[in-house]
C-alpha cells in the first residue's frame, strides 16, 4: 500500500468527535429498518488499493454493513445499523490515512430528471443512427421505389422516438407558450414536429426529399446539450434546511415547581431557565447565571480561542457548551435568536443572486424571436414571390432546422462540464455552471480567518524545550478534555504515559487536575495550576497552557492556529493578477493584524456576521465583483451576498451548501486556480458563441433561398456541433504538482506532530 | 429487393437489443463509477454494488 494511504496533503485536525458523531447521524439518510446511509467524500482515493483498504476498514468498524467507494466521484457509501452511536467512520479513516467529510453536496436523492434525460439521449441515438443507415443509401441515390420504402422504415422508426425523446422539449414549449412567452424549446419543438410532418407528407406523396433524419438528429444533439446543462444545473440549496442542524433540538428546562422537563427549542420562552450540559449547544440566545466553563464559539463568530463562561455570560445560540454544565436563563425565543437571524439573513441574500442570468439564457432569449421571424418571413417571402404554398412552407422549415440551436444549446453546457471534470482533477467542487460564469468576472477576493487561511484548530508548537516525558504526561491528562488544547496536546503524544492517573478531574474555565500517587498535577491557566505567584510566568499570550506538579510547574506549551498551505503563494499569485484582497475575520483584533500584516493585505476584526454580509454588499454597491472566501457559520451570509463564494470542504456543513466551489485539499492555491480555469472557461464560451453565429450566419441565407436539402442539413448540423464540442474540450487545467511528505513539513514549519501524521 | 425484407429487420433487431442491454446496464447502475470498476477487476472478493434504493426523505 505503498501508493497510497500517505494523505500528506490532506490532512487536517480531527474536529470534536463527539459534535462529528452527531452530525454523522444527522447528516444520515433511512434506507430501511434500522439502516441508515452515510455519504463520506474522500478526496485521496486514487487507485485500486485504496478501494480495498478504505473498505476493509471500514468494513471492520461495529455497526457497518456495506462500504463502497466510488472512485469517479471519490466518495464512500455507508451503510449502518442505527441502533447505536454512529461508528467513527471518519476517525478510522483517518487512522488508515484518508482524510474524510462529510458530504451531501447533491445526494440528495436519485435525480430522476437525469436519468430520464439520459434514456431520452439512448432512444434518440438509437433512432437517429438507424435513420441515418437508410438516408445515406438514399443520398447515394437509391432506386425510387427503394426510397419510398426506405423512408416508411425511417417514419416508423423516427415516430416512437420522437414520441418519447421529443417530450422533454414539447412539455416545457408547452409551458411557455401557455404563459404566453416563447422559450428556445419553442423553435425546437416547432422545428422537429414540422419537419417531421412534411417528411410525412413527403413520404405518402411519394416525394424525393424527406426529413426525418434531420428531425431526429437535432433531437438527439439537443438533448445531448440539455443534459450536459442539466448537470450543470444547480441543485436545490438545502442551505437554510442545514442551518437547523447547528441547532439544538430541545433542552432541559426547570419548570416554576423545580422540576426539569425536556422542552423542543421552539417551546423555550425568554426567562425560562435551562440545564445546559457540557458537549451540548447553547439552545436559544441566553445569560449565563450559575457555572463556569468554556465555550467553543469558532463557529459563530470565528474565535478561534474558546471563550469563558461565567454568570452574567452573554450565549449565543449554535455555540457548543465544551467544559462544565452551566445554568441559563432563555433571553430570546428560538425564532428570534441568533440562528434564526442568520436564516432570515441569507434567504435575502440568496434572493438578491437569482437575478444573475447566465449566458446561455441570455443568448436563448434572443435567439427564439429572431428564429421565429426569420422563418416567418421566409413563408411570406415565398409565398409572394412564388404563390407555391408547398415550397414557402418547405423553405420555412428548412429554415426552422437549420437554425435549431444545435450547436448555442452545446457552446456553453459543453465548456462548463469541460472546466467542472479539469476542476474536480484538482480537488475543486462545482456546484453550480452559472458560478463558473460568475467567478471569471470577479475582481476582489474577501477571506475569512479562522478555518480559511488558517486552519481552525489549534496546534502545539515548540516542543522542543519539552522533554517527551513530560509531553506524555500533559497528554494522557489532557486525553480526558474536549477543550481544542487538549485535543491538540493529545494529538502530539508520542510516548506511552510513565504512570498512571486516578481521579482526573475537569475544572471548567481553568483546566484539568489529576492525582498519580501522592502528587498532583494540573495542566491549565498559568494562574490556577501554580501556587505560589512567584513563579508565574510574566503575563504571555492567551494561547498557551502549564503543566505543574503539586504547584510546581514542569512545563509550558504554546499553540497557534496553523496556516493553511500555500496560503502565501495564493496570495502573491492573486496580486499579480490584480486582484484587491482584504482579511475580514470575526476573530479578535491581534491575530487578524498579525496574520494580514504578514500577507500584506488589508484587514477588518471584530466583525459580527451581520457585518460580513454588509462589509460585501457595500463592496458590490461601489460596483466591485466580490469573491467571498469563508467557512463559518459567521460567513455563511457573506458567501450568499458575495457575486461568487468558496469555501473549504471542513467548512460547516451550512458554508459548503452556500458555496458556488468547495476544495477538498488542504491548499489555498485552489483559488487562483480556480479564477483562472474560469477565466479560460469564460474566454472558450464566447469563442463557441462566436462560431455558433457564424454558423448561422453561413447557413440561413441558403436556407432562405430554398437550398438546402436533408443531406445539406444533416452535415452542416452535425458539424457545427462537433467543432463547437472539439472547441470546448481545449480547455487545459493546470496540474497541481503531488505534494512530498517532506513539502508539507516544512510549509508547516511544524516538527513533532506533522511528522507523526504524515508517516501514517 | 427480397433482401430487404430480412436484412433490415435484422439491422433494426440487432439496434434495439443493443438500446435495451444500454438501459439495463444503466438502470443497474453500472455506470456510477467507472473509475473504479476499472481497478475493481483486479480482485477476488465479491464485489456487489450497494443495491439502489428508493431514496426515502432524509430524517
């Protein structure tokens, strides 16, 4: 398994497992009794090998009854018994060198209208290639009676095909003409029913020129073009419907007698006072009136260092209670606290987007009047000069077919599946075609801090004044602490702990206490683990922790959220290119300055999530094109208001279903790779839309002048349509070189921990 | 011209078995994942895909 397994380039922290556990059950779907299924997007699956070891762990975990991955998509399909807590698919994961998140981007459900677009485009390639046999033999000058009965086979095989593939475009023709508008499926289906009717009349009348081929040919290049766009399509945004699952569903309330009752958090009213236990979320917004403990708020405001709770406290609701039970007192009802806020918030925001009309709207709105009329015309035209109702109206459906859109209706789709397969190659998730026409026109990028160009989660850093002995001790303590500290010094273990601990002890706000024979240590806060004030160490930052033994202390450990990789070289390549930057972080004032002074660019702390979303609609109202980059949820209105969003695939799960792109890997660089295929993207588009018109341009005078013949249609259709595909299929992506092991230590400039991950 | 009277039903029959095996093959998902079939033949153990459900609405 030498190949793979490695994961050197997509490694990242482990979030809390207990939050992750629950939002693998919520994130879940019933397939049957008692199993549910998991969908897990695994971006380093890449060859044979990791099918099988990927499978086999997880194939192994309790509770698991079938793995699959799915290399193309590189994801893996769980299924489970859901009697019990969800088995730790994405730990195991990681322990067999897999980076793992949950996903649920567009499996939503088995997309039907796919599938029937698909079987449309077999049926229609059936029947055209078969019509197409008997019309060349016919182009090769068959005898007549050969003909007329090679044409009969053709109408027979021509009529059930259209019947079943055509329908796709009759229903929504339909659709527009009953409200009165005309769409491009209205010359479509106008065209092949036309041309098919003649072809018919043709056909009884014995006639030499029949249609069919064209008719059904244009079906199926049109339907290859609407199922291309159709997955390029936006899924429905299950945005809002994630939000709900930050939420807490119910809380411990203590009624009036002293009872405590489990009321749902649409029951809680403002002065009820609420149980919260350590690992649960803040219900609705509330003060805190009796307990200490710590509160992980990263999500809500992008703090990275957790915040203390004590009486008087103000909680917001969706922040994650990490250390000790606290009492508080309800503030506000579930539908006016901070959650509900942000629903409120980001359904204007998204409303505000939906004017964007992307391109090949744009042209398809143009080009069905002009098509109309230009037919319309030729009837007249002919039936004036000619007074031959027979020829006028062959002229005007010869007219209709060559005009069909063949080739507009590939030129856009065609490039956009092109840029999301060269995207997906470097880990990019598109979600959406119309983002991809947006992003190429942007011209400044907003970044968030926490969890964007960083990585979210505390590290330890300089270990090496600390003896391994020592570092073993503060782990196996800190095992027992869902604090990030902890978490992180557990991380960095690397030797069995020398003894054993009894009654460890958690002291929410200050730290953690455990007994081994007749000492005592305690690793937290400086001024709780010490006892005599001489030795406390001069006032430092807050990120750092003591370990002391009976009041003594053994070691100090420092932390810092870690940069994402390559964040330096993204954003020297983006101010080449001209882009204006900014930081704006909801995080505290010193380490937003400190990490923008580094990159150099312009930032804004402080900034409540209300705020982001104004700070980007303020910079699109001064007529910037704002690219929004943001994991939290504090960002989630800010990605809905930006012209264009991405956001990392650790993002809250609310951020990634917000996001026009996710990128699965851990590199920053991802951003200006992504402008720039979009830029190529949106350069190839106008090229075809370009050569479309002139296609149309060459073609429709000899239409109008009643020249064209079936055999004269069927080339100059099918070969606008394969330029415009070969057009489309130029598009190079840029290859992102493998990331080696020692590459990723050094960007890090982290020793201890990376090492031990990477050699996983 | 007799020839035509077997020959062409014989085209078409042949077309039609082919758009009928195509609708199987993609009705039982086989073409989900065509990365991975690829490496799939490779080896031994069975190799079922996960059978396509009714996708009931998420809880």
């Amino acid at each position: 398994m030498s190949c793979c397994g490695s994961g050197a380039g997509y490694q990242q922290i482990a979030p809390d497992p207990l939050a992750a556990g629950e939002e693998v059950r919520l994130a879940s779907r019933v397939v049957a009794d008692d199993v549910r299924q998991t969908d897990l997007s695994v971006p380093s699956v890449h060859c044979g090998g990791c099918i099988r070891t990927i499978e086999k762990v997880l194939g192994e975990l309790d509770g698991v009854e079938q793995a699959r991955v799915n290399l193309s998509t590189r994801r893996v399909t769980i299924r489970w018994r859901a009697d019990g807590v969800p088995p730790p698919f994405i730990e195991a994961l990681r322990g067999a060198g897999y980076e793992a998140h949950l996903f649920d981007i567009d499996a939503d459900e088995k997309d039907s209208t796919l599938s029937e677009l698909v079987r449309a485009l077999a049926v229609s390639g059936f029947a055209a290639s078969n019509i197409m046999l008997l019309s060349v033999s016919i182009w090769s000058g068959a005898e007549p009676e050969t003909r007329d009965l090679f044409h009969w086979i053709s109408a027979l095989i021509a009529f059930p095909a259209l019947a079943y593939s055509g329908r796709v475009f009759f229903r929504s023709a339909w659709r527009a003409l009953k409200h009165g508008r005309t769409a491009m499926d209205v010359p479509i289906s106008l065209g092949v029913l036309l041309a098919f009717g003649m072809s018919l009349y043709e056909t009884v009348q014995r006639g030499s020129h029949a249609y069919f081929d064209a008719s059904i040919s244009l079906l199926f290049f049109l339907l290859i073009g609407r199922t291309l766009d159709h997955m390029m399509r936006d899924r429905a945004r299950p945005a809002v419907k994630g939000l709900a699952r930050l939420a807490a569903r119910g809380a411990l309330v203590v009624q009036p007698g002293g009872t405590q009752t489990y009321l749902s958090v649409s029951e809680i009213q403002p002065g009820m006072t609420i149980m919260l236990a350590a690992g649960e979320r803040v219900p609705v917004d509330a003060r805190v009136t009796k307990g200490i403990s710590d509160l992980d708020v990263s999500l809500v405001s992008g703090e990275s260092v957790p915040q203390l709770a004590s009486p008087g406290s103000v909680l917001r609701a969706g922040t994650l209670n990490l250390t000790g039970p606290l009492t508080i007192v309800a503030t506000a009802a579930a539908g006016d606290s901070f959650l509900a806020e942000m629903v409120r918030m980001m359904e204007a925001d998204e409303q505000g987007r939906s004017t964007y009309r992307r391109i090949a709207d744009r042209a398809a709105g143009l080009y069905a009047p002009v098509v109309h009329l230009t037919a319309f015309v030729t009837l007249i035209g002919w039936l004036v000069v000619t007074g031959d109702i027979h020829r006028a109206v062959t002229c005007a459906i010869a007219v209709l077919i060559i005009t069909c859109p063949c080739a507009l209706d590939l030129a856009v789709p065609m490039v956009q599946v092109v840029a999301a397969r060269r995207l997906f190659e470097n880990g990019i998730m598109l979600r959406d075609g119309g983002a991809l026409e947006r992003l190429a026109e942007i011209d400044t990028v907003v970044f968030d801090k926490t969890g964007t160009l960083t990585l979210g989660n505390p590290r330890l850093i300089d270990t090496g004044a600390v003896t391994p002995q020592t570092l073993a001790i503060a782990a196996a303590i800190a095992s027992h602490s869902r604090h990030p500290y902890s978490r992180a010094l557990a991380a960095a273990q690397t030797l069995n702990p020398p003894m054993s601990f009894e009654d460890i002890s958690e002291h929410p706000g200050s730290g953690l206490e455990a007994r081994s024979g007749a000492s005592v240590y305690r690793l937290g806060r400086a001024a709780w683990a010490l006892s005599c004030a001489s030795e406390l160490p001069p006032p430092s930052d807050e990120a750092s922790v003591v370990l002391a033994k009976d009041g003594r202390q053994l070691a100090e450990f420092h932390f810092n959220d870690r940069l994402r990789a390559d964040v330096g070289e993204a954003i020297t390549r983006l101010t080449s290119d001209g882009f204006a930057m900014e930081v704006v972080s909801g995080d505290r004032e010193e380490p937003v300055r400190v990490l923008a002074a580094d990159l150099g660019v312009p930032y804004t702390a402080r900034v409540l999530p209300g705020g982001k979303a104004e700070h980007v609609a303020s910079l699109a109202t001064a007529g910037r094109k704002v690219l929004m980059v943001g994991d939290g949820l504090n960002d989630t209105p800010a990605l809905a208001a930006a012209y264009a969003s991405m956001a990392p695939a650790s993002a809250a799960d609310i951020g990634r279903n917000v996001a026009d792109l996710v990128f699965l890997h851990e590199s920053l660089s991802a951003v200006p790779q992504a402008i720039a295929l979009a830029r190529a993207a949106g350069r190839l588009v106008r090229q075809n839309l370009a050569l479309a018109v002139v296609y149309n341009l060459v073609a429709v005078p000899i239409a109008v002048l009643g020249n064209v013949t079936p055999l004269a249609a069927a080339v100059a259709m099918s070969g606008s349509s394969i330029v415009v595909v070969a057009n489309a299929l130029r598009l190079k992506g840029e290859r992102t070189a493998p990331r080696t092991q020692a590459a990723e230590v050094s960007a890090t400039g982290v020793a201890g921990p990376t090492v031990l991950e990477a050699a996983e | 011209m007799m020839d035509y009277f077997y020959l062409i039903p014989i085209a078409i029959g042949i077309g039609l078995t082919a758009l009928a095996a195509f609708m199987w093959s993609l009705k039982s998902g086989q073409y989900d994942d065509l990365d991975g079939a690829a490496e799939r033949v490779l080896f031994e153990e069975s190799d079922a895909p996960i059978p396509p459900t009714a996708w009931p609405k998420r809880q």
